[in-house]
C-alpha cells in the first residue's frame, strides 16, 4: 500500500483492532460493476447521500460525467477527486451547485485508488481499492488490457467503516480545500446513517451481481488462462456479494450475531455424525453461511417472526416444481448458488408434510435443508436462553428439549437423535470452532467441479470445507 494513502490509513487504524479489515484483488471491470450498481442504488434513493469518489485521473471520471450529471440531481454533494486531464474541469457535471472537483498532484498516493463513498440516512456503502504497481504484477508486467488492470482493497455496507474512511478522505480534501472539507464535515455530521434494510440489500447485491456477469459477457480476452483468471476473479465478488449480505443481517440482529459462523459449525459436527459425504458437507457449509437470507427464518430484530406464506413464484429449471422465497430468490443469479438457494428454500418445510413453502414432506427435504433447519433452531433457542443464568449443560439440554418436541412433526426424528449425541459431546466440553466468513475472499468457497450427486439434477459448485 501506498505510504499517505487512504487505504493505508485505513488499515493502519484497524490493523491490532478485534475486527481486522479483510482486503481482496479485484479487476477493473469488477470495480467498475461494483461502482455502477452502487451508483443505481443513488439514483433510486430518497435519502439525498453525500457522495465522495476518487477516478485517479480526470479522464476516467470524463467516462462517468454524463452519469455523474444524473447522480447529482439525486444527492446533497457530490466530491470528486482526480489528478487533472482532458479539461475535466470544463465538463458541465462539473459545473453544478453540488458538485465539485478536487484537482490532486499527480504525486498524492491517492492519485492511484479508486474511491466510492456513499452516505445515506437510508443506508452506507464504499468501495476503496489502490491499483497494483508494477512489481506487484510479477513477471508478466503491466497488463495490456486496461480491463486486466488490478486493484487491491474492500468493498462493504458497514456504517462505521464507512464513515471512518469518509473522515480520512475529507482530511485529504482539506489539503486542497478547506473550505470543501468543512462543506462536507457539515453534510457528514447532519447524516444519521442506518444499517441498509435486507429487502435493500437483496437489491443491491441483485445489481452488483447483475453487472458482474454482463461486464464479463462483453469481455473479450485474448488467451483462455486470462479468461479463467478474470472468471475466478468474478465468482469470488459475486460470493463476497452475498456473504456481506449475509454478515449484515447478521451483524444488524444484535440479539443473535453469530448466528451464521455458529450454524455452519454445528451443521458440519451433524453432517459428520450421520455420515454424509463431503460434496454434501461442502455445499452445507455455503448454505449454514446464507440461511438468514430467507426471510422466513427467525431473527427478531431483523425480520418478522411467525411469517408464513405460500409463494407462487416458480424457481426455473426446479426438478420439485417449488417455489423459491424471495430472499433466496435473490441467490438464482448465479448459477452456482441454484442448488444452496433451494436448500434454503426448504428449510422451512416440515417433516409432516404442513411447512412452507411446498409443503414436502419426510425424505422429500432435501437432508441438508433438514439439518438446517434443526440446527438453525437448536443455535436461535441456545441464543436465546444464555441471557438466563443456567450452566452450558442446563442451557444446552433445555434447548434440545424444546427441538425435541417438535420430533415427527417439525423435525426429522433421526436428525433429533443425532442432535441428542452432539449435545452430550457439548455438555462434555466438545468445543467447535466458529470462524467467520471471509467475504473479502469469496472464492475460497467454490471450486470448478459439477456435482451430479444433487436431487436437483442441476449443474451445482462443489463447496470445501
């Protein structure tokens, strides 16, 4: 990283923080999908965001100002950094009220990242990458594809994050401009942002993923180890996409926060228990990571409990005929995640045959959905009966108890048998790791193989441990 930059900064403050920042490599049309699914969000929100953005020079930014003219209408100001060319400054976009330009010295580290900072009263999000140098490429060089270029960074929805990094780029600002660092203090302190919704994010991310994959359909790269690179580079963000998804639902429920890191923990110590295969267990551990996507499931300060209702939106190529829920709608994007959003999907059936939304019944779930949905019960109860000042045996027992009444008519009752074994290995002190998601480094959840061991019969990622 640049010495002075603002990435840098950024991870020198949290570099011996509780909650290091994770970075990922992203190519230039990733960023530019990321950016331009951001920038939507802008132009259909009410909130009036204050938009701080920084193109490295001023004829990248000539590229967007006819966009930039459209986002101004919809925001209070708009700050644009950028070493000057191309009479950047003449553009019309640069004229308006609540727009204006920050010309940098073609010296400032900044001058080499690629900023995009919103701040909504509706919601937060940024991308902030610093383009690679030229020994960072290693021995092929500088790409000759301006689409191959590379940059190394985050994006994220965190309202923190987000206004720590505006604070450091309106600090950078002030070295320019005063004036418009006050300006844009004053924007920045009137702004109360909020986490974004999860009906919001299933936007966003339904937008970023959208862009991802039409950026790369209308690539075209000279030699196929390139392609398979940029291909890689593209499901990795596409999964960082829904795992900061799913972290925020999560990080938003401040009841239950780990909900996601301890599910896919114990759903992994039941799949070994009752010996399914490690195809399954891979493609579990995905799902466990994204079931609060589904908004049938219970997490009382983010979704609505006790929501019940038959959807007659048909999944496409769905060998059960069923439906998908909306928020696992969301994960038929990308191909790879088909077969994880049914999973999801059926979680909320009952073994009795009464669930939601198909109504299957028995064997007819899918194993992993039924494991995911006595695990993602078991964890939401032992969650909720910590706050009492029982033992972690006592804790343990009482919210195995409360699964087990609902065997044969919930729950698959040899899954409550396997649960009962796991929960003595617990009271007895079995300790489970629980790891976080990495999303800055999605793609180290999915390889390139097709499973054809599936019920769904579709071409689905086979999912490490």
């Amino acid at each position: 990283m640049l010495e002075g930059s603002i990435l840098q900064q950024l991870e020198t403050a949290h570099r011996h923080s509780t909650r290091p920042i994770r970075f990922g490599v992203y190519y230039k049309n990733t960023l530019v999908a990321l950016c331009h699914a951001l920038e939507d969000h802008i132009l259909s929100d009410q909130g009036q965001p204050l938009v701080i953005t920084a193109f490295q020079r001023g004829k990248w930014y000539l590229q967007e100002a006819e966009r930039y003219a459209d986002i101004a209408k919809c925001s209070r100001e708009i700050a644009i950094m950028a070493s000057p060319d191309g009479g950047f400054a003449e553009h019309p976009t640069s004229q308006l009220p609540n727009v204006d330009l920050v010309a940098l010295d073609s010296s400032d580290p900044v001058a080499q990242e690629w900023h995009l900072i919103i701040l909504s009263p509706e919601y937060t999000a940024m991308v902030l990458c610093q383009e690679l140098s030229e020994a960072d490429y290693g021995v092929g060089g500088l790409p000759d594809s301006d689409l191959e270029r590379k940059f190394y960074g985050l994006w994220t929805f965190e309202p923190e994050l987000v206004k720590e990094t505006s604070q450091l780029a309106i600090a950078h600002i002030q070295q320019y401009n005063p004036e418009l660092a006050a300006k844009l203090t004053d924007h920045q302190q009137s702004i109360q942002s909020r986490l974004v919704a999860p009906e919001d994010l299933s936007t966003v991310v339904s937008r970023v993923v959208d862009y991802l994959q039409t950026g790369q359909e209308n690539l075209s790269i000279p030699t196929a180890l390139r392609q398979q690179a940029l291909d890689r580079n593209l499901v990795s963000n596409e999964i960082q996409a829904f795992l900061r998804m799913a972290q925020l639902i999560d990080f938003a429920d401040i009841k239950n926060p780990m909900a996601a890191a301890e599910v896919v923990a114990l759903s992994e110590a039941m799949a070994q228990l009752v010996e399914l295969p490690a195809w399954q267990i891979k493609r579990l551990r995905l799902a466990a990571l994204l079931h609060r996507i589904d908004p049938l499931q219970k997490a009382e300060s983010v979704l609505t409990p006790g929501t019940s209702a038959r959807y007659t939106e048909q999944a496409p190529s769905c060998p059960l005929t069923c439906p998908l829920v909306p928020g696992a709608q969301v994960l038929r994007t990308m191909p790879r995640l088909r077969a994880v959003a049914q999973l999801i999907t059926h979680q909320t059936e009952w073994w009795d045959g009464t669930g939601e939304p198909a109504g299957l019944a028995g064997d007819e779930i899918p194993l992993e959905s039924r494991i995911l949905a006595l695990i993602a019960e078991f964890q939401w109860r032992v969650n909720q009966i910590k706050s009492s000042n029982q033992s972690r045996e006592e804790i343990f027992a009482q919210a195995l108890e409360q699964c087990r009444q609902q065997q044969s008519t919930r729950f698959d009752p040899k899954l409550i048998d396997a649960l009962t074994l796991l929960v003595m290995g617990l009271q007895q002190g079995l300790d489970l790791p629980v790891m976080t998601s990495k999303a800055s480094n999605g793609i180290w959840l999915l390889d390139t193989r097709w499973d054809s061991h599936s019920k769904s019969n579709e071409e689905i990622g086979s999912y490490p441990k």
